[in-house]
C-alpha cells in the first residue's frame, strides 16, 4: 500500500482527500492543514486523520500540495527533505527561480516530482494532444466568470494551463511572446491575450478571461491538411479535412467547400484528476516519470512570467 497524504483541505485538495481515500491500492495516512476544523469534515469522510503542520505528518511515500501557491516552495522542500514524493498543484511556485528550487531539490533526493496540470489528462485533450502532428498554429480559449477567492493573477491561475499544453502540443519553448493584460475586478489582470511564437515557426494564441459569463474550454490546432477542434467542458474532439473548394466567378462569386468531418471515440470513463493520480503512482511505485514532470511545471511558470512581463505587469513585483 502507498502512504499518501493531501497538504491542503480548500477547494483542490477536498477532491484530492477524495479520490486518494477511494483507492483500494493507497492509505491515505492524513491531510494536512492549519485550519484543523475546515479539514475535518473531508478527512472524516476519506477515513483519515487530521494534522496542523506537516511536521506533525508521519512518514508518507507520496503528498500532494494543494495549498496556496506562494506556499508551494517551502511545503515542497520540506516533503522533498522528507524522502516523500510529491505533486504540487498548479502552478508549481510563484516565480521561476522557486519553481527551479523545487526540481533541484527533488532531483537531489531522487524522488518524483509531478505538476497538477490537470487539463493533459481531460479526455479530449488528451486525444488532441496524440492527434496533433505537424501544427501550424493552435488556439486557445479559455473564459470564465469570476471568482473572488482566487489571488493569483488570470495568467498564473488559468492561462498557465494553455501555456502548458501550447509548449506540449507545438513541442518546444516559445522564441517570442508577445501580450496584453487588462484588471477588471482585481488588482492583478483579469483578462489576458498573448501571442507565442515557437522555434518551428508554430503560432499560439491564447484568450482567457475570468470576467466572461460564461464557461469555454476550446482548443483549435491547424494543420497543413487538418483542422482538429477540442471541447474540454463537453470532451468532444472533430477533426476536419478539406476534400474540395469551388469559386465560381461566373455567378457572383460564389464560394463552395465540402469538407469530411471525423468524430474519434474519446474513452470518458473516470474523471480527469483521478487519471492524473493514477500516473504520479503509477511513477512512484514504478520508478517512472509522470507525464507532467517538474521540468515541464518550471517552463510553464517562467512563460506566465515572461507573459505577465510582456503585458506590462512586471513579474518582478509578485
């Protein structure tokens, strides 16, 4: 049995307590949090004990970090310290350099470092991500409404999932960035729009907001003879190819496209975040790598910054 325990009750870690608790293959030991009365509720449910610190926590082969992310580098290091191997919820620290500290660490202990980007492991992502070849440019939309209690800013908090995936779907770091970044509600952007230009000539564009009334999760990758198009919120994916365009200048110009559209099957089964649970064990008790490693978590943090930086709000002042 894998010793597992949750740092962090609020509203990550409550799902993490959950389906840790639900595994035949995994005890989980304790959840740990300061607010001991808040974390009760879903430890009581998991079977499980409360701690105040992770001080207090017994020995665990696996923690997850679900805390707010200007903790993530000092709960990380102490587990790390610990021998214990660890995911840390997205994004994986503040700043690159903490982000950095965090993959050192972990790499100097040999144990397994895995990043909560839960969205490689939603069902239409995922087939995208094996679908896309040879992109040309990939889209991204990603709006919300807003949340109060979130404190990090659109960038850090939901952009920094599209900048994840464009790095994985185009597969390189981006050679130019360019942004814009607007604050509505907050005093940090609410809405953001960049650019990333990638060595192998792939364009990503990113749109996200939190101020939008209503929810979209949609990815669209261009390719020379493919246009492939992924809902993450209905877990649908359509791949359209171009069989023929007609102009016919004769009547007016009028314009016609056939096109063959293709459904692949998606398999739905199981919720995106226990998926991404099984990988992180599954690398633990394999000695493997999970599939969103801590070098893939400190790209994804240094190109929030780099973004933040190219809207005008210097990420130094975090």
């Amino acid at each position: 049995m894998l010793r597992a325990a949750v740092i962090g009750a609020g509203n990550m870690g409550r799902h993490h307590i959950r389906i840790l608790g639900g595994m035949t293959d995994v005890e989980l030991v304790g959840v740990v949090d300061p607010d001991v009365v808040r974390a009760l509720a879903h430890a009581q449910s998991a079977g499980t004990q409360v701690y105040a610190s992770i001080a207090e926590l017994p020995e665990v082969d696996f923690a997850v970090v679900a805390t707010p992310t200007h903790t993530h580098v000092d709960a990380a290091l102490e587990l790390i310290g610990r021998g214990t191997g660890v995911m840390i919820e997205k994004p994986l620290a503040a700043t690159p350099e903490e982000a950095q500290r965090i993959v050192d660490a972990a790499e100097a202990a040999g144990v397994v470092l895995a990043v909560g980007h839960v969205e490689r492991f939603n069902a239409a992502v995922s087939v995208l991500g094996g679908l896309a070849q040879d992109p040309v440019m990939v889209s991204f939309e990603r709006l919300s409404p807003y949340t109060p209690r979130i404190a990090d800013s659109v960038v850090f908090d939901l952009m920094v999932h599209d900048l994840d995936l464009a790095c994985w779907i185009a597969g390189g770091y981006p050679s130019r960035i360019e942004a814009a970044g607007t604050m509505v509600f907050s005093d940090s952007y609410d809405v953001a729009s960049a650019v990333l230009e990638f060595p192998n000539g792939c364009v990503a564009t990113l749109q996200t907001s939190r101020v939008t009334q209503d929810k979209v999760r949609r990815i669209s990758v261009s390719e020379r003879e493919r246009f492939i198009v992924a809902d993450s919120i209905r877990q649908d994916v359509s791949i359209k190819r171009e069989t023929s365009v007609e102009f016919d200048d004769e009547s007016g110009g009028m314009y016609r496209q056939a096109n063959v559209i293709e459904v692949p099957y998606l398999d739905r089964s199981g919720e995106p975040l226990a998926r991404e649970l099984r990988d992180v064990i599954d690398a633990i008790t394999s000695g493997g790598r999970p599939l969103v490693d801590g070098e893939a978590g400190v790209n994804a943090v240094r190109l929030a910054y780099e973004v933040e930086r190219a809207a005008g709000s210097p990420a130094t002042s975090r």
